[in-house]
C-alpha cells in the first residue's frame, strides 16, 4: 500500500491511500487542497517513509529526510 501523509491531514499514513494504476508501480491520487504550501510525503506499507521525487519543493523533516512541499495556487484547488 501506499498513502500520502502531511501537513494537510495532520500526517496521517491511512487517511489518503493511493491506488496502483498501472503495473511498473505508478500509483496516483488526488487531494483537494487549498492554496498555500503543504508539506508531505509517501508512506509504503503502513511503515516506510519516502521521500516524494517530484515535489515542489523539499524542507528538513526534522529526523535526518525532506518533506516534500507542494505549492497549490490560488485557484488551483488539488494536486495529484
């Protein structure tokens, strides 16, 4: 399984579960955020915690990783 975790859902590994859309494991999902910055990242299994290769941005997580940002703009009300 895999899970995004953040800012925006008080880091929860179980609240936004991606789901698997094509075999090479490619797994998508969309959040409706609200504009500004949000930080995340990806949870596999429940336990591991990954690093997203194609956020916005990255800040210290705080434990020796990065925290992906994501920046929605005004008007732009989710990210996949």
């Amino acid at each position: 399984s895999v899970a995004v975790a953040g800012s925006f859902n008080d880091w929860s590994t179980d609240m936004h579960l991606m789901r698997q859309v094509h075999e090479d494991g490619l797994w998508q999902i969309t959040i409706p955020l609200e504009p500004g910055e949000h930080l995340f990242m990806y949870v596999v299994d429940g336990k591991h915690w990954v690093r997203p290769p194609l956020a916005d941005d990255y800040v210290p997580d705080g434990f020796g990783n990065d925290n992906g940002v994501v920046v929605v703009e005004e008007g732009g009300a989710s990210a996949s």
